[in-house]
C-alpha cells in the first residue's frame, strides 16, 4: 500500500534536479510501486493535482497541528478524505469539513503537511511536467509515449490513460479509440496577429470565417445522433436543427465539429449570448427554434467510418465536403496574402469574429492549442488568468473589480501582463466578486490575490513594451469580453504567445 510520504519523497526528488531523464527516472520508478486502483490518485498529485478538482480551501482554511512523528498516512486515506470534502456541502458544512481536514493534518508529519497544503491550494501544479510523465508511464509500462499522449487526449486526461497502460498495457488502450458517441477533447486555436503573420507561420493554408457561435461535436451512429458542447456536455436536444443535419449526411457513421450559430435573417450572427441560450435550453422549444434557429458549419470530419484524426486536414476536408457538402464553412486555401486578406475582411463585412487559418498538412489534435490552427480576430483578443483582484471605490466600493490578468508561464505559475475595471455590468461585478473571494489565496487592504483559475477573455489595443511588468510587455486598453467558462486555466494562452504578437506587431 503505498504512503503519501512516498509521493510526497517522488515530488520533492523530481523538483530537486532539473535533469529530465533523472526526473522521469523518479516518476517511473513510483509509478511502478503502485496498485491499480492508487493511479488514478496518485497520478494527480505527482503532477500537483487532486482528483477531486477543486476543493475551494484557500490557505487560510487550512489547520497547521502539531506534526505526527511517523509517516502513516496512505494515499487511499488522503484521498477519501478529500472525497468526504468535495460532498460535503451547504448548511452545517464549515464545521464537518474542518473537522474533516483538522483530522488529516493531525495524521501527517511536517512535509507532508507542507505538500498537502500547497497541494490543496494548487500551487503545486505543475503542466511542464506532462511530456515527462508521459515518459515515465512509457518506461514503466513498456507502452509506446505516443500511444499513451493519443490515449489521454481522447479519454480527457492522463491518469485513465496510464491506469489502463500500467496494468494492461497497449491492449488497455484499445477502449480509448475514436469511435461515435464517445465525445473526445476538440482541437484548440492560438491567436496570430494578421493574415500575413498566419501566412508567413503556416504557408500556404486554408481560412475559414471564424464565427462566433458555440463549438459543437456531432456523433452520428445509424439513426442515432448526439451533439456535445467544447466541454462534452450534451446538448443534443436544444440543437434538433443540427441533429437534422447530421440525419442528411451522407454517412452513417460520423463525427464531425463546426460551430452553431444563431444568425438573422440577413444572415449576420446574432451576440454570442443569444446561441447560447438556444444551447442552454433543457429540451427543444419550437417557438424560440422559430424565432432563434440555430444554423451549423462543420468545419472539421473526425470519423468516417474510421478514425481520420491522425490524417492531414486537406484529407478530412475532402470527407467534410463529401459527406455534407452544404453545411460546411465557408474557406478558401491560399498562399497569396492579398487573397487571405480580402476573405478576412468579407468575414468581418458580413458581421464575423474573424478567420481561422489552418496548416494544411497537420492532423486534428484533439485537447491541444495545436500549431496548426491559428485565430485572427477584428478585435484582438487573449484568454488570461484572473491572479489577483483590487477592490472598487466610488460606485464600486465593496466590489472586487480592477482585475490582475496574467498569461501562462509553460515553466509553470503566470505572467502577469495588466491590469482592468472595464467591461464589467454590476452583474459581473458582483458575479466575480462572489467567485474571486471564493479563490481567495491571501488578502490585503486593496488586493485579494487568488488561485489563479477563472479564464478571462480580454480585448486589448496593443502590446507595449513596459519595464514594469515582469515580461517586460503590458496590454493596452485591456477590456473584458467575457469571462470564459467553458476554458480552464491551463488553456490560458501563453506567455509566448504574447511575445511573439508583440514581436509581429498588429495591423
Ligand atoms: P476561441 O474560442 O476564441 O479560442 O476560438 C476558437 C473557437 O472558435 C472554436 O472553439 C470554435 O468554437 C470557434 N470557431 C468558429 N469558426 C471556426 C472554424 N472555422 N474553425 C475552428 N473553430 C471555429
């Protein structure tokens, strides 16, 4: 039975040297130690997670006993502790979760308290870490790295992924292949400056109208269909419109991803908000679907019969156009910057976000910000990390409201790049104010600095240099669009990212 001190001992040796192979070395040999059912815990917490996500303790939560002497804790301990955390809840709560945590502190030594703690709060987290893994799980479970990546972008994470490698390996895989009706993690997009720069990133490419809908996945097996949003929940009756359009495709066995989207008459989108809440609906609702109808554009085939992921996307397009010609979006493939430019700028005559551009030889990379999509919106935009909070004067006293927004380090932690009020409705504002004080990590007079997990998308004029901030570079006229939950902090752009729109500088 494996003791948290074990994990605890792995962690400490993995952070102690920068050496990946001596850090993969650690990790295999643990990973080899542990019974099956301890993988899936102690997997997590290798990597500074929990399991359980999210178990909204902030540092000040969290009890500092007397250490225990000896290392007894198990790993199957600690984590039904934190599984009588995450349910208990409501009134009467706060007493039982102290006493629950009061009780786990009291039963480990000095390092341990000190992982659980910032295990707990998240500072631990650690998303470099993930190709190491990877290696260590392929080392000890003699399974292909590639085989397992594969594996954990479809089956929606790591710790599935190495539970069936480790105990049976490649054949334990077989369950986490692509077929209809097992939702997988859609491909993601990172932001470029322009057309040129997308161009000069990509060569010759395809663009598509970027519209500002919501992403949905479509299985089709037969006569059944099913329809998931960009975070896998079903959706399918709000949407029979699209559920129609997958019925007329010309294939029985599919999965495709577009956008759905509410246009008017003239065929410009309406806001965003407004598909969304055909989307939210419990069940269809034949008045709004004949005043709301939702409209679909495939834009990607992931199964046809078999599985076409691995394939280049002038490949999967060539399906897309076979099988559902008519809703497909609108694109062009071109290498001619004039040409990008001008499908560009017809995309925002007729009301869209922008485009996308899209390498035409890579395959569809499911969960990832892969290098091959790239998103060129008319109003440049970056997904940040609320890391801290101001409190408001004024009107706004008693409401968390200048934000701290910070972009990802791919070392680990975030890069704080401004600071913004604006863009905020007093629904917002108290929204956040909530949700912030919820994360909060440790408070002043004027700042509630929080565990940085709620995505922001920002609208920003430009980049500039700045000596005071750390990178070196600030937004200017930072603005919120929209908080994004549908993202979670490790899809934040990065700090990269950044550097490299401020080097190629905006239109
Ligand atoms: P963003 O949400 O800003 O990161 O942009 C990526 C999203 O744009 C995707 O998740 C889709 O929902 C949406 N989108 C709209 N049109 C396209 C398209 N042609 N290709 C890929 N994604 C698109």
């Amino acid at each position: 039975m494996t003791r948290l001190a074990d994990v605890v001992r792995t962690s400490a040796q993995v952070g102690a040297t920068a050496s990946r192979l001596a850090k993969s070395a650690a990790l295999a040999e643990r990973l080899r130690s542990l019974a099956p059912d301890e993988i899936e815990i102690a997997i997590p917490y290798l990597s500074g997670d929990i399991r359980q996500g999210k178990l909204a303790l902030g540092y000040r939560k969290l009890p500092s006993p007397k250490a225990a002497a000896a290392a007894t804790l198990t790993l199957r301990e600690v984590d039904s502790v934190f599984e009588q955390l995450k349910i208990t809840k409501g009134r009467g709560s706060a007493s039982q979760r102290a006493e629950l945590i009061d009780a786990l502190f009291g039963k480990a030594t000095a390092e341990e308290q000190n992982f659980l703690v910032r295990l707990i709060v998240g500072e631990l987290r650690q998303g470099a870490l993930e190709g190491v893994m990877l290696e260590a799980l392929a080392s000890a479970s003699g399974v292909p790295a590639a085989l397992i990546r594969r594996a954990a972008m479809i089956g929606g994470g790591i710790a599935p992924a190495a539970h069936a490698a480790l105990t049976q390996g490649q054949a334990g895989l077989e369950r986490f292949a692509i077929r209809p009706m097992r939702p997988i993690l859609p491909m993601l997009a990172q932001p470029a400056a322009t057309t040129r720069a997308a161009l000069e990133a990509l060569g010759e490419a395809a663009f598509e109208w970027k519209l500002d809908g919501a992403r949905v996945q479509v299985h089709k097996a037969g006569d059944e269909v099913r329809v998931f949003t960009r975070t896998l929940n079903e959706v399918t009756a709000a949407v029979p419109e699209v559920v129609a359009a997958a019925r007329e495709a010309a294939s029985a066995s599919l999965i495709l991803d577009g956008e759905a989207i509410v246009l008017r008459p003239d065929g410009r989108p309406h806001p965003f908000q407004t598909t969304m809440r055909r989307l939210g609906r419990k069940a269809d609702d034949a008045s709004l679907r004949d005043t709301l109808p939702v409209s679909v554009f495939f834009f990607d085939c992931l199964y046809n019969g078999e599985s076409l992921v691995d394939r280049p996307l002038r490949d999967r397009r060539r399906v897309l156009e076979e099988v559902i010609p008519a809703k497909t979006s609108r694109w062009v493939v071109t290498a001619d910057p004039g040409t990008a430019e001008s499908f560009y700028q017809d995309a925002l005559h007729h009301g869209h976000e922008g485009v996308m551009a899209k390498a035409l030889d890579a395959p569809y990379e499911a969960g990832r910000r892969g290098s091959g999509w790239l998103k060129i919106k008319r109003a440049h935009t970056l997904d940040l990390v609320v890391i801290a909070a101001e409190w408001g004067h004024g009107r706004r006293k008693g409401w968390l409201s200048n934000l701290h927004l910070g972009a990802r380090d791919p070392a680990g932690g975030f890069i704080m790049l401004g600071k913004t009020f604006k863009g905020m409705t007093d629904e917002i504002l108290e929204w956040q104010t909530r949700e912030l004080q919820a994360r909060a990590a440790s408070r002043d007079e004027w700042v509630v600095r929080v565990r940085p997990e709620l995505v922001v998308e920002i609208e920003f004029s430009d980049i500039q240099k700045s000596p005071q901030y750390p990178a070196g570079l600030a937004l200017r006229l930072a603005r919120l669009k929209r908080y994004r939950s549908d993202k979670r902090a490790e899809d934040a752009d990065t700090i990269e990212t950044v550097r490299r729109i401020h080097e190629q500088g905006l239109a």
